[in-house]
C-alpha cells in the first residue's frame, strides 16, 4: 500500500523538488549572489508566515477531514474565510519582514512580487494537503508541479530582462496563480459562501496552537543561521551560503518527500481504522522506505559532488559550495529524520504539545551555536551549527520514544539499507576515474545504483519473489 501511494504521487514529490534543486544550479549562472540571497531569504519568510498563519488550518485538515462527519459545505465555507483573513495578515506581515530584515526600502515591483508570492504559494500548498487528504492523486500531483515547475521556468525568462531578485519570485508567483484557478475550477464545493462553523474553528485552534509554535520553531530551527550570515556578513553571503546550503537540504528534502507524502496520510488513516499498533507499524514502514531513499541520495550527492558542483555550478560559487555541501546534506538528513519520521508519532497520537520542545531545541541549539562557529568558521560554520543541533535532538528523541513510547524502529530493514550503501559507496570509490568529467558522474551514479539496487535485491529477495508470485 504505502509503495502504492508513493508511485502514485511519485510526479509530484519528483518534478517540486528537483525544480527547486534545479532553481539553485540555474540562478548560479543568470543571477548575482544578491539576488539568490534576497530572493532565498524572502523565500524562507513566506514559509513563516505560512506557518504562523495558514500552516495550522493545513494540518487540522490533514489530520481530521477522514474524521468530519458533518457537511463538506460548511467545512469549506470555513475554510474559505480562513484563507481570506490569512491572505491579508500574509500580505502585511510579508511586506513588513521585507522592509525589516532583507531590503530596507524596496521598489514596487518588489513589494507586489512579495505579495503575490506569499499569498499564492500558502493558499496552493493548503489545497496540495486536501488534495492528499482525499486522495485526489491527479489534483495533489499538478498542484504540486505548477507553482515550483511552471515558476521556475517563468522567473528564468524574466531573469533574462535583468539581475532583479523581484523576477524569480514574481515567477513562482504566476506559477502559483495557475495552481489556483486549476483549484476552483476542480472544486465544485468552492463557492459555497463564507459562513464560518465555529465549533470547527475551536477544535481546529486546540489541535494546532502547539503546530504554530512548535512549526515557528522548526522554521527557526532551518533558517536562522542563513539570517545570522546575512545580518553579519551581509545579503551577498547570504547567497553564497544559500547554493550549498539549498542544495544539501532539498536533496534531503527531496528524498524524505518521495516517502512522507504517502506515508504519513496512511499513518493517521491506520490509526483511525485499527488502532495504535497498526499506525506504529505502518511509521516504521514509512521509516524504512525514507532510509531506503535517503541514505544512498546524500551519501552518493557527496561522493560525486566533486564533478557534479564543477559541471553545473558557476565558477564563482564552486569553491564554498564543496566546503558547505557535506555539512548540509548532513544536517538535511538530521532535520529530515527529525520531522518526517520522529515528530509523525505525535501528529498520529494527536499529541502536538512535544513538538514545541523538541522545534524549540533544534532552534535554540542552532542559535546559540550559529554566533560562535560563523564567527571563527565562516558561512560552514552556520551549517554545522545545524549538524550538532540535529544530531542531539535526533538521539535525545530516540531514546526517549523508543524507551518511553510505542514508537517502532525498523533495525533489521535500517541494517540492510546501511550495508547495501556503504557497497555503493566502496563502488564508487573504487571505480577508475574517467578524463571526461561528464562520463566520469554518469559512471559513478550508474555504478553507484546498480551496486546499491544489487545489494538491496538481495536481501530482500524473499520479498521480492512473494511480490512477482503475486504479480502474475
């Protein structure tokens, strides 16, 4: 089921993610380092005012529409308002922590591109969680793949007008629009009116007051040593940092997603249909298959980013990227473990409270640590920051859930995956090294996936022959 459901969101959780791993590579060659880094930092605020102001509407839904018994009118009504109010306090708060934290006075453009693209992008990604929620595999897959796809390529052809960070975002923006009207025109509950149920919007509020504060957190958590750069070491560091760091925390991102869309939704539904020990089985599957695609992603990024960053990256941002890449496809393995499989057995047991502790700490460890280690270190030493904050609070949550709790760890699948990708990696290295350095990437990923994909084979075998049986 969960392999299912993964293959069938499968465009979505591919296209999104490799558009903004391939936004980074782009803006490299069309863009100055101010422009990623105003265009970076505006992008990180949208996904904190979408967390203070939408995020919890998102996750309410997401956790109890297979639960409403009552009329989808009156939920959509609601639903309506609530994203009326939250697109107006997006706006102002995004134009405020425009002017207070990346350009001191902007020009119009600026300012319109900043708000159409906070609005647009919050009100897409709510639709995207419905849209899983219902299992509306073709809505969840094109609403996913408008806004970061159909924006990146437009924001690349206004980038081709001039060095303006208000071109990439006004992109996305459009991107977004077009997410949008596909919306109401699928939705046919859509303009049911603006009536708002307020037992709905209580319940809402109990079970994603703890989300906006612990979601505030974790945004600080993955943010604030990219601020901290900016503020001491300016807007033009900022976008030096943003390419490697950007580039490590989506490729983590990227293979976290391919599971956590799917296997998430099925949690929650395993625990509404048969129980506790159900739903912590299926986290553990959902476990296992993130490890399966994580593991070998970021360790084989590593390996080949020598040829990789020298192929793709413009010269002038080759050199600090390979000093901050290792560190941030660490640390976006750390956070990615953290939030898309340690922090899944409190949204399923609907005990959302720990959460504010455990964002809490990522983001006072990354703070406290951030100062220090940029200050003697340099930009790596913002993600290494990260490194030690999400190492603590992934062991101090282990052992916490794992003694205390009845949260599963798939060790025998976790075993397997390991092995299987240290042969990958002793593939790789081992290898002999191509003149040409486009063959030689082509041949480390191929090797590297047929030696990863051999090993995996084989230790599932058993599995893998009661599959084909099936099959036929």
């Amino acid at each position: 089921m969960l392999i299912k459901k993964t293959l069938g969101l499968l465009p979505a959780q591919l296209l999104s993610p490799l558009a903004q791993f391939a936004s980074i590579l782009i803006w490299t060659h069309i863009a100055s380092s101010e422009t990623i880094g105003i265009a970076t930092l505006i992008s990180g605020q949208q996904e904190l005012i979408r967390t203070i102001f939408l995020a919890w509407w998102s996750q309410y839904a997401l956790r109890f529409t297979g639960e409403t018994h009552g009329s989808a009118k009156i939920f959509q009504s609601t639903s309506n308002s609530i994203l009326l109010f939250a697109a107006l306090a997006q706006a102002i708060a995004g134009l405020l922590l425009l002017r207070l934290f990346v350009v001191a006075e902007p020009d119009f453009l600026l300012d319109l591109s900043v708000v159409l693209f906070v609005i647009l992008r919050s009100i897409n990604q709510h639709n995207v969680n419905i849209a899983a929620v219902r299992s509306q595999t073709l809505d969840y897959n094109l609403l996913s793949i408008f806004g970061p796809v159909f924006g990146l390529g437009i924001g690349i052809i206004l980038l081709s007008y001039g060095d303006n960070p208000a071109y990439p975002l006004l992109g996305y923006a459009l991107g977004e629009a077009i997410g949008l009207i596909y919306s109401l025109v699928r939705n046919k509950t859509g303009w049911v009116g603006w009536q708002i149920d307020h037992s709905i919007l209580k319940q809402a509020f109990i079970y994603s007051l703890p989300l906006i504060i612990s979601g505030t957190l974790a945004w600080g958590a993955g943010n604030l040593s990219r601020y901290i750069i900016d503020h001491e070491l300016g807007v033009a560091a900022a976008g030096d940092y943003a390419v490697g760091f950007g580039l490590g925390q989506r490729a983590a991102g990227l293979t976290a997603m391919l599971v956590t869309a799917a296997g998430l939704p099925l949690a929650i539904r395993r625990m509404q249909e048969s129980g506790l020990s159900a739903a912590m089985q299926q986290l553990a599957d959902n476990c296992a298959l993130l490890l399966a695609t994580m593991l070998p992603c970021l360790a084989g990024l590593y390996l080949v980013s020598p040829d990789l960053v020298q192929l793709v990256l413009a010269k002038k941002f080759q050199k600090v990227t390979l000093e901050i890449l290792p560190w941030a496809l660490l640390s976006g393995g750390l956070y990615s473990f953290v939030y898309n499989y340690l922090n899944h057995y409190f949204l399923v047991t609907k005990n959302t409270r720990p959460l504010i502790m455990v964002d809490g700490s990522l983001a006072l460890f990354t703070l406290v640590l951030s100062f220090p280690l940029i200050h003697f270190l340099g930009l790596v030493g913002g993600v290494i920051a990260m490194v030690l904050a999400g190492s603590c609070v992934v062991i101090a949550l282990l052992v916490y859930l794992l003694g205390c709790r009845e949260l599963r760890f798939p060790v025998k699948d976790a075993c397997k995956i390991a092995i299987a990708t240290v042969v990958m990696a002793i593939a790789i290295l081992f290898k002999p090294e191509l003149k040409d350095i486009r063959l030689n990437l082509a041949g480390n990923i191929l090797i590297g996936m047929i030696a990863y994909l051999t090993v995996l084979a084989f230790e599932y075998r058993a599995r893998l022959q009661h599959y084909l049986r099936h099959k036929k």
